[in-house]
C-alpha cells in the first residue's frame, strides 16, 4: 500500500471512532436511559477538559521518549477498552468518569493523528500542504460513514454505538503500530522551562489588549460548537413524540440528516480563500458568528415536514459556522504571532475554543436546559434553540463592536498559499 493510501486509513478511522457515538449519545442517555438533562451537560464537557489536559501532555512524551505512532497506537487501545465497557455501565455517574477517561485518550489522539502524517510526509519527500487536506478530509468522510451505519443498523439509541466504536478504536490502534516510524524529535530543550515545557508561554499573548480579545471571544464562541453534536440528534428524535410527525424520515434517519452538517463542512473548506483574500479575518469570523445565530434560529423554527427547508439549510449552514470560525481564527494567529511561540499559540487557541469553551458550553447549557427549558421531562426546543441563537448573536454583536483588525489581503494570501 502506498503511504498516502496507509495515511488515508489512518485519518478515515480516526474519525470514524468519534462520529460512531459523538452525534447519537444522547439518544442513548435520553431515550435509552432516561437520565438528566443536567448531567447530560457534563458528558460533553469531558471533551473539553481532556482538549486542556492531554494535548500538551502527549506532546512531551512523543517530542522526547516514544515513537509517535506507538503513542498514538496505545492510547486508542485503551481508550477502546473504556468505549467496551460503557454499555456495561447502569449510572450516570459512573458513565462520565469512563467517558472521561474514554476522551483522555481519544482527544490528543487528533492532534497525534496530524504529527504522525506530517512525520511520515516529510520523510518520504511530499509536499505537506499540497498532499495532507485531501488525506484529512477523509476523516470527515469517516465520521459520516460512522454515523450513517449508526443509523442504518437501527442503533442510534443503542449500546452498540459503543461496541462500534471500540471495534474501530482497536482496528486503528493495532494499525499504528504498522506505521513508518516517527521517532521523538527531541524539539523541547532540556532546559526549557515547565510553561516552554507544556506550551503555556503563549499565555503572555493575553498582556496584549487585541490578542486577549480574540481568546476570550474564541472560548464563547467555543461553547457554542458542541452545542448541536450534543442536542441536535436528540432534538430530530423528539419530533417522535409529536403523532404527525412520528413517522417522518427526520425521525427515523435523524443521525443522516446531522450529517449533513458535515458534508458541508468539507465544502466550506474551499469557499475559505475566496472569503479571506474578499473580506479579510474579522469579517469572515463575524460570518462564522453570524452563521452559528441561523443554524440554531433555522433549527428554532424547523419542524420534519413544512419546516424540513429550515433543518436542512441549518445543517448547510453549519459548514460556514464551524469551518470560518476555526480555520481563519487559525490564521489570525499564524499572522500575528511571533514565530517563537506561533505552535504554542495555535495550542492556546484550541485549548480556548475546544478546551476552556466545550468544557464551559457543556456544563451550562446542561444545567440551563434542564433548570429553565424542561418540563415534566419534555425539552421546549423552540425556546432552547431562540436562546442558543440569542447567545451567538450577543457574541457576534461584541465582536463586531470590540474587536479592531485591519484586513491585509496579501498577508492572508501569503498563508493560504
């Protein structure tokens, strides 16, 4: 096999390990187990802490004592014996410290997964930036397949979510160890300091008015992106309770349906250079915001059949929300950093958004939904959707009055390219 087509597997099961369960847990937890909508919240969160624990964590020890694609190999083998032993499970409790400790395996594994392909790309001679997208983008294919066969096998409120998910994690784990070897680079001096260590002298970027800005925005914005992976299945699922729309296709092919989300996320990845080079970042950041306000306003208002445009344009929508957000926030900090703590910047910004702000995101809005929007166990989602909407479009107004950026067309075409 070529090492393109072995690097492609790679990417196509890393995420196939996610979207086996990610998008449909909480039809298990809701439907299945009928536990709270509170500790519901907590699941989500764990994604959040394990982004703000193990990232750096894992860095150390592949840059300076194991092979990279060992590392990467054993965490998805034991993070696979927790998924096998979620079904297992009878209490809330006990679900989010094996789902925490499911998620302290699998989040560094993301970034590993980049490592390990740029590692062996360089190696044999590619071109890193013409030849990695198409192989990443793969592992969005492998998160849609994962959630169709959820779908389709009729488990999308079953423990065998789970089991698929292991059986995937432990394919991929065994695989790694088949890999071309990526050897520790040793890139952390021995006589870096704990923060040089754990990438945390970005932090200083915060004594800059601008920069804080940006971090503080990107945790908000940050709370919203797990929002629809935690609720939007759920929420498709529920249209059941309602006699006319019990039988639509919505109901029954909910988890197809989210998938949509990310088909376009694999479109609006294109569009991206067109949007930065015409708009510049902060314009094309206050799309994103702006576009997090229609997917959950469109949801708000859809329903599975005379609404059935809304929940499809929603999930459309998502592509722009989720790939503007994250990709031009990226080059905002490749642009406007010093080279010297660019890496560690790029890791702040992912410890705030998918860090500080998932983990933050899946706390409230656990406890918020349950506190204020559920009743006699049944969730309003119109009215959860119109304060989700409301919550983006507050973000969005704050950003378009505080956030000063001066767009240089030529700098954002110099990155891209």
């Amino acid at each position: 096999m070529s090492i393109k087509f072995r690097l492609t597997l790679m990417s196509f099961l890393q995420f196939f390990v996610w979207g086996a369960w990610l998008i449909t847990v909480g039809n298990y937890w809701f439907a299945t187990k009928q536990w709270s909508g509170e500790q519901f919240g907590a699941i989500f969160s764990t994604l959040g802490l394990s982004s703000i624990i193990m990232p750096a964590i894992t860095g150390i020890i592949a840059d300076k004592w194991i092979n990279a694609e060992k590392l990467y190999g054993v965490l998805h083998i034991l993070g696979g014996l927790a998924l096998l032993y979620i079904p297992q499970v009878d209490n809330p409790t006990t679900f989010y410290y094996v789902i925490f400790a499911a998620m302290l395996c699998y989040m560094p594994t993301i970034s590993l997964s980049n490592s390990v392909a740029y590692n062996i790309l360089k190696s044999n001679n590619y071109d890193v930036v013409k030849v990695f997208p198409p192989i990443r983008v793969w592992g969005t294919v492998g998160f849609i397949v994962a959630m169709w066969i959820t779908n389709l096998t009729g488990n999308k409120a079953s423990f065998n979510m789970f089991y698929l998910s292991a059986f995937a994690a432990f394919a991929l784990g065994f695989y790694a160890f088949s890999l071309p070897k990526c050897p520790p680079q040793k890139l952390i001096a021995d006589d870096a300091t704990f923060m040089e260590k754990l990438g945390l002298n970005a932090f200083k970027l915060f004594g800059t008015y601008k920069m804080a800005l940006f971090f503080i925005f990107s945790m908000f914005l940050g709370g919203a992106l797990q929002l629809t992976n935690m609720y939007g299945d759920v929420y498709l699922s529920e249209f059941s309770k309602v006699p006319e729309y019990a039988n639509s296709f919505v109901v029954k092919y909910s988890t197809i349906i989210m998938s949509i989300s990310q088909i376009s996320e694999t479109l609006f990845i294109l569009a991206i250079p067109f949007f930065l080079k015409r708009f510049g970042i902060k314009q094309v950041m206050l799309i994103s915001m702006l576009a997090w306000v229609l997917r959950f306003g469109l949801f708000a208002y859809g329903n599975p059949i005379d609404g059935l445009w809304m929940i499809i344009m929603s999930c459309i929508v998502y592509g722009m929300a989720f790939d503007f957000f994250n990709i031009s926030g990226s080059l905002f900090v490749e642009t406007t950093t010093d080279s010297k703590i660019r890496s560690s910047a790029q890791g702040l910004f992912m410890m705030m958004s998918n860090g500080f702000g998932a983990f933050f995101g899946g706390i409230v809005s656990g406890y918020v939904i349950d506190k204020y929007f559920t009743h006699e166990g049944a969730r309003d989602w119109h009215s959860i959707w119109l304060a989700f909407a409301a919550y983006a479009l507050v973000i969005a107004v704050l950003f378009a009055v505080f956030f000063k950026h001066k767009h240089d067309p030529n700098a954002v075409t110099n990155v891209s390219h």
